[in-house]
C-alpha cells in the first residue's frame, strides 16, 4: 500500500500504522472500503479510542431507601469535558443501576451486556475512550449503609455502621471524603506499613545522635501520630473539630464497620506517547 494511503486512513480513522495497512490490503486499498469494514467488524471510533488512557470521569452511588446496601462505581472517560457531557452521565446511571439491581461488585458481570452495546454506542458519539473501571458493595448486617458523593463527583464514600442511621453514615462519608483515612481504627493498619512507617522513623530520629532509649521513645510517638492521623475514628471530625469520628459515632450508640472510597482516577498511570516515537516502534514491531 502506498504510503499515502495509510496517512490518509490512519487520520480519518485514527488507528495503528499496521491496522491501516491490514485493513487497506484487505479492502484492495480502497480507503473507504477499508472503513466500512473496520466499523462492520469492531466499531471504528471505538477501535480508534481504545488505546487512549481514560483516567478521567465520574463516581456515582446508590444506596437501598433501608440503608440495607449500597453499591459504587467508577466510570472513566479521556477528559473533564466528556465527564460532563449529558450523554456520559445517562451511561454511568446505567452502569451503577445495573449494579446495583444485581447487588453486586463483580466489575466485568456489570459491565457486560447492554451495558458494553452502550458504551460502544457512546464511544461512536462521542469519540472518546470510555471504561467502566470498579464497583464496590457495601452492605449493612446489623446497622445501616450511607454515603456521599461530593459536588464534582471526582468523589464519593459508602460508610457502613452498626447501629446509627443514615444521617450520621453520611455525616462520616463526608469526613472520609475530605480527610481520605487509611483504614477504620488503629488496629486495622496493616503490619506491613506499620513496620515500614517505623522504619522510616527510626532512621530519622538515629540522625539526632540522642541516646537508644530516648529514640525509642521518640518513635513510639511517631508512630502513634501515625495511627491517630490515618485512623478514621482517631482523626478531628471536619463539621466539629473539637471532637473525633469515633466519639462522634459512639456518643450516637452506633460503631463504623467499614468504608470504601473512591476518587476518579487514583492509582491510572497516564502514558504520553510521541507520535513520532509511536510509529517508531510500530514499524519496529
């Protein structure tokens, strides 16, 4: 195929240097044959997004009027402008209805189906790369599941707590929304990063030159500064700092048995390919 051809296909379609070649060999190098196959066979717009990076998007949630449970999911598009579009948001109350009418967080079940036909059809119009990346179930055995997504939704929280009702699980979503702890309660922390927090420490505090027991002592301290800023229910309630979650929580009879947290895009590594270097190594490969 003349090399004009390929230039020619590859921006009308946006594909791959040897996907255009394929296709144009296939199709006698007729260029709009060539497309017409490649919408036939995967869905052109879809096919030319799929390698794009979707690392924005959206969290929504829904919650049981019983507060009995409550799912969450995270949708991804390429940019903030999608993440707004009309279109989008229509997909994601799709998507976390699917989840949660099955009641479940199994991500690849959820996306399956109808759900994937529209995300094809949405890919198609809008032209941008769009994933349905994680779900989560919450569900309440003896208390009561809440949440809050926050105005951007960029954020949102489902808290479960024994005991308690809504009003308070969403007052505890919101603080876990803003304040992002790690884990419940002190003794949730993971030995793990218990251990490499303390490793840490301890090679700081080594450096002051005090004596081995006064070091000691100043790592003990760390770490349970540590514990107390990254525990839910040891940190500062953000509507009423003069007091914690925790005694927040138990002052209403309840006790929290477990958040999830999600915020768009955390943990995507976006990869920024030169066009140069991207032909480069197709016609390396």
């Amino acid at each position: 195929m003349s090399a004009s051809l390929v230039k020619e296909l590859r921006e009308r379609t946006g594909l791959g240097l040897l996907e255009c070649k394929k296709a144009l060999a296939a199709a006698g190098g007729d260029v709009d044959v060539a497309i017409e196959e490649l919408r036939k066979s995967s869905g052109m717009k879809a096919a030319k997004k799929a390698g794009r990076t979707a690392a924005d998007g959206v969290v929504s949630l829904r919650i049981a009027e019983d507060g009995s449970y409550g799912v969450l999911v995270e949708v991804n598009s390429e940019t903030d402008f999608v993440a707004r579009d009309d279109n989008f948001i229509a997909f994601v109350d799709q998507v976390v209805t699917k989840a949660y009418d099955a009641k479940s967080d199994d991500v690849e079940a959820i996306k399956g189906g109808e759900i994937e036909e529209a995300r094809q059809a949405l890919v198609q119009k809008i032209g941008e790369n769009i994933g349905v990346r994680r779900a989560s179930l919450v569900t309440a055995d003896s208390g009561v599941v809440g949440g809050y997504v926050h105005g951007n939704h960029r954020i949102a929280v489902l808290v479960e707590l024994k005991g308690g009702d809504q009003d308070l699980a969403r007052d505890v979503a919101m603080h876990v929304a803003a304040v992002n702890p790690q884990v419940v309660s002190p003794e949730h922390m993971p030995e793990e990063l218990i251990a490499k927090e303390r490793e840490i420490f301890t090679a700081q505090a080594q450096e002051s030159g005090k004596p081995a027991e006064i070091i000691e002592k100043m790592i003990d301290g760390r770490i349970r500064k540590f514990l107390s800023e990254n525990s839910l229910t040891e940190q500062p309630f953000v509507k009423d700092p003069d007091t914690t979650v925790g005694k927040l929580v138990k002052a209403a009879g309840a006790e929290i048995v477990s958040f999830s947290r999600f915020e768009v895009g955390e943990g995507i590594e976006v990869e920024k390919v030169d066009f140069a270097d991207e032909v480069a190594a197709q016609l390396k490969g």
